[in-house]
C-alpha cells in the first residue's frame, strides 16, 4: 500500500500578484509544514509581505493557488481562513484593557462570556503577562503590547499564525528578548508560524526553515544552516551574513584566520622572521586596509596580494581596542579550510568590498 502524505499547513503553487506593471510575486512556490516555524526573509520589494497578505486573504491572486491544510482557500475572504495576523503596529484598542483587548475575536465569534474569559487568560498566561488584565494598552512596554498582539491572535487558536515583521518597532535589547519569547511561545503552542522579516539574524535565530526571496521570486529554501552555509545563489551568499569572493570562490569571514607577518607572541600573532601558518589548507597574504574593533569581535578589512579584498572576523579574548587597531597596514597571512569554500551561481571572481549585513 502506498502511504499518503500529509497536507502541508500551508502549500501555494505558482502565486502571482501583479500591481498594475509590477509583478511583486512572481510564481512563488512554497511547502510549510504543519508546527513549522518558518520565515520569509528578504530585502524590501522582495515580495514577502505580498505572499503573506496572499496567504491571509488580504490580497487576491493574479493567478495560483493557495492552500491551508489541503483545502483551497484562494477566493475565500481573510474570516474564513483558519488564520490570524500579528503585524508590526499591534492593532491593539488603546480604550480597551487587556483582556478585552484579548477577548475581542472570540466576542465577535459570539463565544460565551465564561468561554471566553476563560480562553483570554489561558492565552495571557502562555505569554507571561498574568496580572496584566486590566491595564490599558498605553500602560505598557513595546514588548508587553506585543505580546498582548500575540495572546489576542492565539486565543482563537489558528492553523496558521501569520507575523509581519513583529518585533520591527522594538530596540535592539529588547528584540532580541522577544525573540526568544517567540520561539517558545511557538513551540508551547504547537502552531504553524509564517514570519516575514528583513533581518537575517532574526530569521537564522527563530526559524526552523527559512525561504529567501528577491524580486518577487524564492531564491532559496532551507534550514538557517543550509541557508547561511551552502547559499544556492549570489544574491542568497550577500544578503544572509557576509561574503568574501576569493578568485573564484567564496568563504565567510568568521571563517578566515588572521596572522600578522613579523608580530609578536603577545598578541597571537607569529615570531619575528618566520613563516606565519594559521590554521588552514588554505592561505594568501596581503595588507590590513582597516581595522573595526566591535567589542566582542575586531573586524578586519585585508587587501589581498591577488587583488581581492576580504573581511575575517576575529573574536576578541583578550585584546583590546588599543591593541587590534594597531595593525592597520600591517603585512598578514590570510588562512582558511578548503572545506568552508562554497561557490553559487553567478559569482564571478571580484575586487570589491564585500556588503555589510543590513539592519
């Protein structure tokens, strides 16, 4: 007997949505598994906002189809899709407190009074925010409000949670609490979580998979690993971290170990007059043009003797600022594995500086 495979909480064949002549999904394709949480990154203009808005039904297709646990919802309206969205700006009811705020959708679904408040608190407590009921929403922190967003999309206990950029209002500190609130607010409730974002730490730190998208098409899908090491195209290897061309291929600066020529034991560096060897089957030599100290790690910017200008990253153990600057212009050997060589399509020997990760 042949054994049938489950239906993907999400499966779109095809989606197209053009805006007058601009085509901002062009022939998407995507499989998102059922618990999954799964990211859609990519710059802006790529497209992703659009596939959500698709999946949602705040948009209609061009043409495609969109599926949700196997039934075709492509021409049913945004209520009769099992799904709920959180979006940057919370959506929250500033004369509401929070758990009115957190009752709302089930109100409007005519669920019972007892049910429901029953429902809100349940959802409250999953977010960490019990006590918090009766505050309004102007009493709280940004990542207090958001989680009252989250809680509010929960308690109707959706196939599909659908996030648009979330955390994009919040700081840098508390971003990056959030996003482990998300992941485990995720996996506590079992849930599908379609998330778009521009950031590429954040879709590597939350995401089981990841699809990156460029010009209203997906250039690759995969686990972050698969994503952030093996990029399946030029455009997958700039935009996810940093990328150093090196003749004709490419290697990632955390990868690369540097070696200033003539230095001193002090700093880890090798003896006067002897061959500097760090480690690596693979090495080139060349001139710091600048030196970034960034507190945990000192970026170094090498142009090498053949012509390419790369990146490494070196963590800081025990240096200081004082002491890394100190070898701008300084002569190194530059060493990496052949094994953390990738090529990808497209890419073509270059001498220009490798692009900085975008916030």
């Amino acid at each position: 007997m042949f054994s049938v495979m489950p239906a993907s909480a999400v499966r779109i064949r095809d989606l197209r949505k053009t805006f007058g002549s601009v085509e901002a999904v062009a022939g998407v394709d995507l499989d998102i598994g059922d618990g999954e949480f799964f990211s859609m990154l990519g710059p802006s203009g790529s497209g992703k906002t659009t596939v959500l808005r698709l999946i949602a039904g705040f948009e209609r297709p061009t043409s495609g189809t969109v599926e949700l646990a196997g039934r075709d919802v492509t021409g049913l309206a945004p209520f009769d899709r099992d799904v709920n969205t959180v979006f940057q700006d919370y959506a929250l009811f500033p004369h509401l407190d929070v758990l009115r705020n957190v009752e709302y959708g089930l109100k409007v679904r005519k669920v019972a009074k007892a049910e429901r408040r029953k429902r809100a608190l349940e959802a409250l407590h999953s977010v960490r925010l019990d006590g918090f009921e009766a505050r309004r929403p102007a009493e709280l922190s940004g990542g207090q409000r958001q989680r009252v967003a989250l809680a509010r999309a929960l308690v109707n206990e959706p196939k599909v949670l659908l996030l648009d950029e979330p955390l994009g209002a919040l700081d840098l500190k508390l971003r990056e609490e959030m996003q482990v609130e998300l992941k485990t607010i995720q996996r506590r409730a079992g849930i599908t979580f379609v998330f778009v974002t521009h950031d590429q730490e954040e879709a590597l730190t939350l995401s089981d998979r990841v699809a990156v998208l460029d010009g209203g098409r997906v250039q690759q899908v995969g686990t972050p690993a698969e994503v952030y090491e093996h990029p399946a195209t030029e455009f997958v290897a700039g935009f996810v971290g940093t990328t150093n061309r090196i003749g004709d291929v490419c290697v990632r600066p955390e990868k690369l170990h540097v070696r200033i020529l003539g230095g001193g034991d002090e700093d880890g560096t090798a003896p006067a007059g002897e061959p500097a060897g760090p480690p690596g089957d693979r090495h080139a030599e060349g001139t710091v043009a600048e030196v970034v100290y960034a507190g945990a790690v000192t970026r170094f910017v090498v142009d090498l003797e053949s012509g390419d200008r790369v990146v490494a990253l070196q963590q800081n153990l025990a240096a200081s600022s004082m002491e890394v600057t100190r070898h701008r212009g300084a002569r190194v050997r530059v060493g990496w594995q052949a094994a953390h060589e990738f090529r990808v399509a497209g890419a073509a020997p270059s001498t220009e500086t490798p692009a900085k990760t975008p916030n």
